[in-house]
C-alpha cells in the first residue's frame, strides 16, 4: 500500500511516453549488428551519433538533429577505426567533440563540424592508445574537462588527459574479469564498476584504491549494470539465480544488504539504465526488449517506485539519451530517448501532461550545462568540483563551441596526425599565454617577417604605378 501512497502524490505519475511520427525518424540506417552490450547511440542538443555497420572497420554515422528522414548510403561517416566501433560518447562539455572505443585497442576523440559532415571523417584529433584488447566502453568526466576514461577487454580501466594525449592513470590491477560498465559518480570524484566476476566496485581512481564493493550483487550469471545516483547511492540492473531480470539499490557506505531489490521478469535482455539527476527517473531499456520502463528514487520506503511502462511493437537494438539541455521544456518534454532499430532510429519523448503553457519551474531544476567545472590539471591534482548549473527557463541556446587543441606532452610521442591543425576541445585558455620566453622571441620574429613583407609589396605598389606612368606616357 505505501508504494501506491507515494506513487500517488508523485508529479511524474502520468509521465507518457510518445514516438514521433514516422517523417521525424531517421530511416535506412544499417545499425552496427555487433554483439556487444553498449547502447550503440549517443545525442546532445546538435547531433545524433549511431555505430552503423561498416565493412572492414569501424563506422559511425553523426547527424545533425535536424536531418530527419532518409539518410543517403552515401552519407560521410566517422571511419577511422580499423575494427568494429563498439561504444561512443559525446563530450559534455562541447558537443562537437565525440570519443569511440573500438574493437582495434583504440580510443579516437573526434571533431565534428559545426554544421555536421559533408565528407567522411578519417582523421581523429587524437588517437590514445594503452589497451591491449578491444575498448568497449568510454565515459567523459562529468565535470573536469578534456578528461576521458576508457575500459578494454584488458579488465584495464585507464582515464587520459585529451589535452596532451597521456595516459595518467592506468588501473589494470582492480578487476580478474570483464568490466560491463563504468559510471562517474556527479561530481566525478568516484567510479563504479560492474564486472563479470558478479562484484560492484566503488572505486577513487586517483588514489587508486577500491572504496567498497559488494560481491554477488545479482547472483545471477549474466550482465550487470552499476550506476551512481545525485545522491551518492549506486543503482544496479542485473539477473537472479533464476534468471530473472533484477534492480537493486546500494549505500556505497554499507553495501551488506540492498536499500531496495525488485525482481522484474524473466527476459534475458541486459537493462541498460538511464538517470536522470534533475527528476531522479530512471528509465530501463531492456536490449532486445520493445519496452522502457521507468521508476522514481525516493528516500522513502519502498525507494525504487514503479512509475509506468512505454510499450512499441519493435525491439530495440540500442538507445541514446538526451542531455536535460536539449529538450523542449515549453512542451513538458522530460526525457527523449533515440531507439534503434535494424535499420532506423526513432525518437520517443517523454511528458508529463501539464495544462499550463508557463514554464514549469518544478519539473525544470537548474541543469548541468556544457562548461566545465574545472580544467583537467586540477582535477588530477586532486580537485573536485560539482556541475555548473543553468536555468531552461528560456530553453537552451547551444553557445559556439571552442575548438580543441592537443599539445602532445612527449615530444617523441609526436605523431604526424596529432600535429594537423584538427583542434580538440576548448583547450585551456593558458594554452594560448604567450608568457615564456621561446613564445615570446617567436612572436616578435613573425611581427618582423610581417613587417618586412609589408614594406617589400608597398615598395613594389609604388614601383607599378611608376611603370604604369611610364606607359601611359610611351602610349601617348
């Protein structure tokens, strides 16, 4: 009874979910056909990103939101992968920027044209390579800029500083079995990790150490998912010893036993779980399965609350998720979601049925926006910093977006590729100082050369039109 007392008084209630119509899908897209457990689509207000087939390689397709409707065969993907691209994800604070992992050991971060692509893309702006097996999962920083954690088939987890291509921390030596997922905690001080050896990992990756962790979490054999909530406690999907489908929920500060466990069904489709931090929603979408379903976190018993199930007639191959800042808040919009299918993407919003026009400043907390919170050197040397806020009271306006500049630490390290001008990601504003001596001598040597050059042409403007003067005079 209490769950239907508190479920009662929830805002979110009535939330429906609603697919657009057929004109506003994304049509005769060849979804990647791996079998791999990421959700193969990643979205932030300008572009919708998809890991689609792609022979010999690795492939995939970014599209601006607008460009609904047919996509051409010949449309320019993201190819420089030499295996099958296995996750993606865009970079929260600038959505041109984009990072893969691939079956080739490789993690590329990318930089997508203001206005999307008009020719395939081969180049990456960097190319970070630590992993001895293929790298099915990368995470950006939620709050540090420029910084990435990839984790490999290596049961390595290793976070790199973009902004010079390094490596700067490696833990390879905290998981004897398969990584499934990785997820920041909100301001990105922590880590968890779910894994095939049935344990949840909480883990500080700078002091490289494992904070707790719980062992058989879901007793079952098949994948987990873990995931950290805004208030610090860990969410988790994964299966009984009876092979049913299973969320939990955990105080990382004493995971003995669940705050909450619920059995679901018997489906053997891995929940990938969806969070949103504003609402404390969570959507789960089975892969494989036709449904989302979708739950509110409370702090009050039962704590994991069912809310409502979205139900279609087609499977789903994979789902991207849009960032709060991309959705349309004069229309109560409070989740969309990107479904593939075989051969199509199609968006399916989320409402809560309001009967005002106002803006609706209970559903709309202020929301994490694309600056980040502190540059990647102070997030290594120890600091931590929560998102910074903005109001959709005005809906979002994507602001432009700084282009990323890799300056390669090591100058042995110095690959042909990371010295084309491709910049990368808002780099530091100190990168631009002109404060050593080198740069300085520099800058002084190219005002002269730029001196000289404009005295050689005005010299030479003078000598033409005396040699025109002289004509005119041998003509006359």
């Amino acid at each position: 009874d209490t769950m239907r007392r508190v479920v009662r008084q929830s805002k979110f209630r009535h939330v429906f979910g609603q697919a657009v119509k057929n004109d506003q899908c994304y049509d005769d897209i060849r979804v990647s056909r791996v079998t791999w457990d990421s959700s193969f689509c990643a979205v932030n207000p300008r572009f919708v990103a998809i890991i689609v087939d792609a022979s010999g390689g690795g492939a995939f397709l970014v599209l601006p939101l607008h460009k609904t409707g047919r996509i051409d065969k010949s449309y320019p993907t993201v190819c420089g992968h030499t295996g099958p691209v296995l996750d993606i994800d865009w970079c929260p604070h600038n959505d041109q920027v984009i990072a893969s992992g691939s079956e080739d050991c490789t993690v590329m971060v990318w930089q997508i044209p203001e206005n999307g692509l008009t020719l395939s893309l081969t180049e990456p702006v960097v190319v970070l390579e630590g992993h001895s097996k293929r790298v099915g999962i990368v995470a950006w920083h939620p709050t540090a800029r420029n910084v990435l954690l990839s984790a490999g088939c290596d049961n390595a987890i290793i976070i790199w500083n973009v902004g010079t291509g390094e490596a700067l921390i490696n833990l390879d030596d905290m998981h004897v079995d398969m990584i499934y997922n990785v997820s920041w905690n909100r301001n990105g001080s922590l880590i968890c990790t779910a894994s095939k050896d049935k344990k949840v990992r909480v883990i500080d990756p700078r002091k490289q150490e494992i904070v707790a962790e719980k062992d058989k979490a879901h007793e079952g054999a098949r994948p987990m998912r873990a995931i950290f909530l805004a208030d610090g406690n860990i969410f988790t999907t994964g299966f009984s010893r009876m092979s049913e489908r299973q969320l939990a929920l955990w105080n990382p500060k004493n995971m003995e036993e669940p705050i909450a466990l619920h059995e679901m069904d018997t489906s053997n489709g891995v929940l990938l779980p969806f969070y949103d931090p504003d609402t404390n929603i969570i959507y789960l979408c089975g892969k494989g399965d036709s449904s989302i379903r979708y739950f509110e976190i409370t702090d009050e018993s039962p704590y994991v609350h069912y809310l409502n199930t979205f139900s279609s007639k087609e499977p789903q191959r994979g789902m991207g998720f849009m960032p709060k800042r991309g959705l349309d808040v004069n229309k109560c919009e409070i989740a969309r979601f990107f479904k593939l299918h075989e051969r199509k993407c199609e968006p399916i919003i989320m409402t809560v049925p309001r009967k005002s026009d106002l803006f609706q400043d209970d559903l709309y907390p202020d929301t994490a926006g694309p600056e980040a919170a502190l540059e990647a050197e102070e997030w290594f040397e120890g600091k931590n910093a929560d998102p910074l806020l903005i109001s959709l009271k005005h809906g979002y306006i994507p602001g432009k977006n700084r282009d990323l500049k890799v300056v390669k630490k090591n100058i042995l390290d110095n690959k042909p590729a990371a010295n084309k001008k491709s910049d990368l990601i808002n780099a530091p504003k100190k990168a631009a100082d002109a404060s050593n001596p080198q740069n300085e001598a520099k800058l002084d040597e190219i005002l002269k050369e730029l001196k000289c050059i404009k005295d050689t042409i005005s010299s030479q403007d003078e000598r033409i039109s005396r040699l025109e003067q002289q004509m005119a005079k041998i003509a006359d």
